[in-house]
C-alpha cells in the first residue's frame, strides 16, 4: 500500500490511528472505501466535502475555506485530547510535502523500544505496549500568549517593553527580500529545521510547542541611509525564536535530518544564538510592508519625545520586525507586523 493513501483530507495520519491498528473491525483508512469501514468514517463531514468529492481535492488546504468550522473542530479536539494538529499537519504538507510529512511523522511514532507503531489515541505502542507521554496530557507551549508584553503591541500608540535574552535560529544575508534568491534559501532551511527541532522535543523532551514567526533585523552599511522604500542594499538577518530548554545539541540533529532528506542551499549558514536587546520601544502595524513608512516615523517620534534615543550598539542601529501574520494566507491589507527599535 502507498503511505500517502494513510494520509486523509483532513490531515489525519491515518496509520497511527486506533481504528487502523486494531485486528477487530479494522478501518483501511479515510481514503479507502470498502463495506466495512466504520460508521464514524462513513458519517465523517471532512470526508464527504463536496470540494473533496466533486473537485478531486487532495487535501483540504486546497479549499478556499480552509481551514473549515469542520476542520476547526476537529482540530480543536485532538490539540485537547491528543496533542496532534490537523492543521498545522496540513499547512506541513502543503509547505514541504507529504514525504517529508511522513519523514517527520515516522520519527514522532515509532515505538523506541520495538520499532513499532505507537497510537496517538491510546499514547502506547501497539505492538510492544510501551507506554509514552502521549498517554497524559500535554500542554503546547505558545511563547506568543506567555510573553504577550512582546509580541501583542498597541497599534495605536508605541510602547516601552523589556526585551529579555532570547535564542534564535540565524541566517544573515543581503538585498531586496521580495527578490532576493539569498533570503528565499534562508526561508527554505529556517523553517525545516525549526519544525525538526520542534519534533525532537516532542520525543524526547515531551514538550511540544508552536514555531515561533519569522522575525528580520534590517541594516544599511550608514543607518542614516536606511530606507524602507529602497530595500536593494539592505542587509538582514532572518531569524526564528526557539525555546529556552531548546539545546545546541537538539539543533545540530535537526540540522543533520534535513541535511540528510534535502539538503537546503542555506543550510550551512544557520547558526544558534541569543539576542539580548533590552528596554526597546515597539508597536504594531497592521498593512502592507510598504506601508510600514508612517509607522516607523511614530515609533522614532515616540522614542525621541520620550527622551531615549538608539542605544548604539549594533543590535540598536538595526530595524527589527516580527511577522505575527502567515505571509502565505493573509492578505497584505491585514498583515500584522511589529516593528521594534531598542533605546538607551
């Protein structure tokens, strides 16, 4: 059987579900029609979509929906119940492909004892009985909601905010982001790696948590130069937040997985660090990046009304923004932005 068949519309890996491991009354798959699939599966919304049925729809990112009230839902409940997000399953596949999805799943389900299957629904393995955290229940952290003084600013009016030491994920470069070939590979090995890592916490850790958003500090070689409408001799750093028990060791393995499945072009350039920036002053802006003109000249105001000013080192001569919003999915009108300048 292809595996890809065990993936269902929905996002559902279908092939560690307790209704496909069982000997009794075992369901083929979502994908797999026969008499005796189960009345759940038979009955399942998702499954009978019109977009799925009639359009031939793969997945359900392909609908213009997505994701769906159904697929909200259910999502919702296996988050609670058992630790695993259809969406976000689905957002992975439509970014980097289904055999890369079953590459990550393979080393989040198989049994470290026996190699066997373990059941998202029963937290142990089917055929060894090895019990595994999933049989209790786990929290996602979302360093978003616990740290919401940093990443949830007023979009009317700046504000003061004490940025701690955090770490990161880094790739440094140069040129116009929209068309540089440079900031296109580093989108191409942050994430991979950033969701490889998140996988191996999960295993061996037990802690799950979201990816932080892409984050950029932007430069010119003369700050006083720095345009936000001339981007074609900007140099940057793109970078994603990893969590404080995240290890150098943690980082390097990832780095290897995808090393070893697709080797990234700026794969060799990700370096772990921690960025310090201190009291900084921030504010929201929701629009276009090209927008973000008028934004900045309050942010700048606001600093020099408030008797601050850069703090001069090179992290403060740089303009930091922080993408909240998915790129990918959000029309640029809602894009949401925070742009963050440290002060002395």
């Amino acid at each position: 059987m292809n595996r890809t068949s065990l993936v269902a519309p929905c996002g559902m890996n279908c092939s560690v579900c307790i209704a496909y491991l069982r000997e009794k009354n075992k369901c083929p798959g979502c994908r797999l029609f026969n008499a005796s699939e189960p009345v759940t599966i038979a009955r399942c919304k998702i499954k009978n979509c019109e977009v799925i049925q009639k359009d031939g729809a793969e997945f359900c990112f392909a609908c213009g929906d997505f994701p769906c009230r159904n697929l909200n839902h259910l999502d919702k409940r296996y988050r609670t119940k058992y630790n695993m997000s259809m969406v976000e399953n689905l957002e992975y596949i439509k970014k980097w492909g289904i055999e890369k999805f079953l590459e990550n799943e393979d080393i989040r389900w198989t049994c470290s004892e026996c190699g066997g299957i373990i059941c998202v629904h029963k937290g142990y393995c089917y055929s060894c009985g090895k019990i595994y955290w999933r049989t209790k229940k786990m929290t996602k952290i979302d360093l978003k909601k616990e740290n919401k003084e940093l990443y949830n600013p007023s979009v009317k009016e700046p504000s003061l905010v004490d940025v701690p030491e955090m770490k990161f994920l880094m790739i440094d470069g140069e040129g116009d982001p929209n068309t540089s070939e440079e900031y296109k590979d580093a989108m191409e090995a942050l994430f991979p790696v950033s969701y490889k890592v998140k996988f191996i916490s999960k295993k061996e850790k037990s802690k799950d948590y979201v990816v932080m958003p892409l984050e950029g500090l932007w430069w010119v070689q003369n700050m006083e130069n720095f345009s936000i409408e001339d981007k074609s001799s900007w140099k940057w750093t793109a970078m994603i937040r990893q969590p404080d028990f995240i290890s150098k060791r943690m980082i390097n393995e990832a780095i290897e997985e995808v090393e070893k499945k697709k080797n990234p072009t700026a794969l060799s350039k990700i370096r772990f660090e921690s960025l310090h920036e201190g009291l900084s002053a921030q504010i929201m802006h929701i629009g276009p990046f090209s927008e973000e003109g008028p934004t900045v000249e309050k942010l700048h105001a606001f600093i020099e009304e408030k008797g601050y000013e850069f703090d001069g080192t090179s992290t403060g001569e740089k303009h930091h923004e922080i993408y909240i919003s998915d790129m990918r999915r959000t029309k640029p009108e809602r894009l949401k932005t925070i742009i963050r300048q440290p002060v002395k």
